[in-house]
C-alpha cells in the first residue's frame, strides 16, 4: 500500500506543475517589454536608404572627385527636384567648411578617399547608408527643426556610436557633413544632425512660396505645418505689407520669433535621442506584438559624442585673446579688437598658414 503522506507529497506536486504549465501559456504576467518609442516632439519621419554608388550619405553621388570639381546643377532650375537639392546643398556645405585645394590638403590629408589611418585608400569616399528626416515641432509648426540622422552600412551593432553635427550659422542641416558627419561615417557611427531651428527657411512674401523640408519650394497655404519656415502673418497682415513693401523675403533665422539660438543645446540633445529611436528601430528586435521593435541601444551601452564646428571673430582685449559674447569681454576697461590672420584666396600651403597663425599669436603674446 502507498502510505497517505506519499499520496500527499504527488498531488502537491501535480499541482505545483499544472500551475507552472498555465503560467508558461499565458497564465500568469509576462515581464514587461521596453518597447521602442518616437519621442512626442517628431513629426513623420522620412528615410532613404543610398547605394554607395550612384548616390551616398557624404558626397551626395559625387564622390571625392565631384565634390573638388564645378557646383553640380538641376535639370531645370525653375523646378529642382529634392534629390538635385540635395546634392547642391551637400557640394555647398562640404566646401564651406574645407579647403578644397590640393595645396590645402584635400585628397592627399583629408577627403572623402581618405581613411581613418591618413592613408587614400576609399576612392572616391562615398558611403552607403540609411537617411532619415524629420521635424521637431511643439505642435504649430512654428518651430520646426530639422532634424537628421545618417546610418552608415558599416555601424556596427555591437560596437555602437553616435557623433553629433550640429549646424553652425545659418546653414542647413548638411551644415556639418563635411567635420562631424565625415569623421563620425568613415568611423561606422550614427550621424545626429540638427539645423537648431535656424536653417535657411525662405518666405517669399510676395509670392507666397515656403519650403518645404527637403528643399522644394512650395505654395505657402498649401504647405501649411509642413513648411520649413513660413512668416508669421494673417493674409490681410502679408497683402498690406507686399502693397506697402513689395517683392520681399523673410528669412527663418532672423524673422521666426522662435529665438531659436537660445534652444542650441536642446535640439542637439533631440537629435541624439531621435539617433536612438532609428537605430533602435533598424537594429531592435520585433515585441511581441510583432510590429513594434525593442530599445536595443541606450546611453549605458552606446558610445556618444557631441561635436560640430563653431564660427566666431576672435576680439582682443589689450593683449588677451577672448570670446565676443562671454563675460570677459564685458569687463574690458579698454577698446576691444577684432585680430586673425586671414587666408588669401590664392592657394596657400597649410603648413605656412600654420606658421603665419603661430607668429601671429606669439607677437599678440609679447606686445
């Protein structure tokens, strides 16, 4: 005979297991799941992915050579299509930036053919990757930021990183594709773009045309919210102004009443954060619901670095180099100076620029 207590000890343990089989099918409470989320402020997001041949994430198509070569132009420049738009910004805001000379350096220290060793081994520098726009907005698209990250081919999962290229100016989003976005490509990271609400968004008052966020100029009211930048004004306020002022434009860096400068650091940090919304979304793997993808990349894990490039007059009080617009310059007793040594238009050698810029510092050190 089995004893009573055997008895027991077997149906406790059917039970026990009858538990665990229910809970394994959905019984009990599943962990819950970090899904992967778009923050509030974007608006649609757009994405085209580039071959690495025929168009790119750094050159646009153009490659090392186009890039050092006459300003590409639109089949019909009445009508240029957003990809045309697209190259001329690149050719534009690459060469800004950079010395476009041989003597400067381009193609033989720096260049898209240039890799991260120094050596020219890439060609003509074109990289293959994944383009995503959008909007960071607060709802009535009167900020509307433009937004932008670059996922090269090469990005590595395993081994993530984020560089950041903020705008510098007025430029546009490309602003910084030639320094950070580069440097952050060529090295297999994500490229976090941002114009910090003031990339050149035009308002022809007169006719009534915006544009829109991939460059196309577009009717004003039909543009609506989609508008890169469209002035502030009834349509009784514009018809008194073009009667009064005719053929007028308004430009979003000066005339969006957003005083965007002020935000520089937030949009930055938004566009970091929409870096890890897409990479999330490209590289995450599917929730359960089969639709929604999981945070694969956060700050603990992800390597991120904020970098751009800066455009300033350097001013002199007496001998001491300062910053304009920092509190030293306010407690300079005496007549404050602007001074640098500026490069000619003729092709210099870089190495006597430096040099030219060292005997300018020390002679400024020892007055």
């Amino acid at each position: 005979m089995v004893n009573q207590g055997m008895q027991r000890k077997v149906m406790t343990s059917a039970v026990t297991a009858a538990v665990v089989s229910l809970a394994a099918c959905g019984g009990g409470q599943r962990a819950q799941e970090d899904l992967n989320a778009k923050p509030s402020y974007l608006g649609a997001v757009s994405a085209i992915t580039y071959d690495g041949g025929t168009d790119d994430l750094l050159t646009a198509g153009l490659g090392k050579s186009g890039l050092g070569a006459a300003s590409p132009t639109a089949a019909n420049p009445l009508q240029p299509s957003a990809a045309e738009l697209r190259r001329i910004a690149i050719w534009n805001n690459y060469r800004a930036v950079l010395d476009i000379s041989a003597n400067g350096g381009y193609g033989s220290l720096y260049g898209p053919n240039i890799d991260i060793a120094g050596k020219d081994t890439l060609g003509e520098g074109k990289v293959a990757g994944t383009e995503y726009i959008a909007y960071s907005d607060d709802g009535s698209g009167r900020q509307n930021v433009t937004m932008m990250v670059q996922v090269p081919a090469a990005f590595n999962p395993a081994s993530p990183c984020i560089i950041t290229g903020t705008s510098s100016g007025s430029r546009g989003v490309y602003g910084a594709i030639g320094s950070s976005g580069e440097w952050g490509l060529k090295h297999g990271c994500a490229v976090a773009y941002t114009d910090k609400g003031t990339g050149n968004g035009i308002h022809d008052l007169q006719n009534n045309t915006v544009n829109l966020q991939n460059g196309v100029r577009a009717d004003a009211v039909a543009a609506g919210k989609n508008a890169n930048f469209s002035a502030n004004l009834t349509p009784a306020e514009l018809a008194a102004f073009n009667a009064a002022t005719p053929n007028r434009f308004a430009v979003k860096h000066a005339h969006s009443q957003q005083n965007p400068e002020k935000d520089w650091g937030k949009w930055t940090l938004q566009s970091v954060e929409f870096a890890y919304f897409v990479l999330n979304q490209q590289y995450g793997e599917l929730a359960r619901d089969g639709v929604t993808r999981l945070t694969r990349f956060k700050p603990g894990n992800t390597i991120v670095i904020a970098s751009s490039i800066f455009e300033v007059t350097m001013k002199y009080c007496g001998k001491h180099m300062i910053f304009p617009h920092t509190p030293e310059i306010q407690r300079c007793a005496g007549p404050v100076k602007e001074d640098w040594p500026r490069r000619s238009n003729a092709p210099d050698d870089v190495a006597a620029f430096l040099v030219r810029c060292a005997q300018h510092f020390q002679q400024r050190i020892s007055a």
